[in-house]
C-alpha cells in the first residue's frame, strides 16, 4: 500500500512524484480507488507544479529521492 508521502512511479508513462492524497473513480459501475499524485519531473524542470490523479493500480512505490 502506498502511503501519503511516499514516492510512486506511474507503471505506464514513467512519470514520478509523491503521493498527496487518494480519491476514488467509477469505471463502468465499478469503484476504484485512486492515488494524488505531485509530479517532480515537472516541477524541478518547468519550475511550474503538476499534479497527476490514476488508478491506485497503475502505480508502484519508487525509492526516495
């Protein structure tokens, strides 16, 4: 389980940041849990803030930077 605080890594397009929150999604009558997501190749490379909310599954806890 990833918690907030922890850093994630997105399985499909490798994008990378910290957990902020979790939230939920319904596909097709079906509930899913989802997690927030701070985005830090964004942030240390724009200087702008992005922000990134998916599928609890699409993610995997990654090692602290």
């Amino acid at each position: 389980m990833l918690n907030i605080g922890d850093y994630a890594l997105h399985q499909e397009t490798g994008q990378f940041g910290q957990v902020l929150g979790y939230g939920h999604q319904i596909i097709n009558g079906a509930y899913f849990t989802t997690l927030k997501v701070h985005l830090k190749n964004y942030q240390e490379n724009s200087g702008y803030s992005f922000f990134v909310e998916d599928v609890y599954s699409t993610w995997m806890k990654a090692k602290n930077l």
